[in-house]
C-alpha cells in the first residue's frame, strides 16, 4: 500500500492532497479516511492508502494514518 504525506486538508470542505512517493498531487476526500468520528487529516501527517486514477487526477481511497512509533530512551 502506497503511503504518502498531507500536502493540506481543509476541514470544513472536507477534501485536501496528499502528495505521493513520486511528488505527485493525489485527491483526498474525507469520506475517503478511514478513523472513527470526525475524518479529517493535518498537513504533514503521513498516510498510507489506496491510489486510483479518475477523470480529475489521481485519488486517494482507503486512507489510514501511518502508525508513530514511540521513541526509547537512549541507555547512555
């Protein structure tokens, strides 16, 4: 599955970009995102999901955030 990093996401349109491992504009829309309550996403947050082509470009389907993992100390 293709990740990729929120270019922007407007909230109260509910559609924003991501841009994909090959710097390409792909089309998010909120129906698209796949969290329970509010779907929305923040600029620079990385995504993976699913890359379709349409009439308009690329789009994004089955959207997930990518996981962060917690950092462990050093044991200096």
């Amino acid at each position: 599955m293709p990740t990729g990093t929120v270019k922007w996401f407007d909230s109260k349109k509910g559609f924003g970009f991501i841009v994909n491992s090959a710097g390409k504009d792909v089309f998010v829309h909120f129906s698209s995102i796949q969290s329970e309550g509010f779907r929305s996403l923040k600029d620079g947050e990385e995504v993976e999901y699913e890359e379709s082509s349409g009439d308009k470009g690329l789009m994004a389907k089955n959207v997930k955030r990518v996981a962060v993992k917690a950092r462990q100390p050093d044991e200096s």
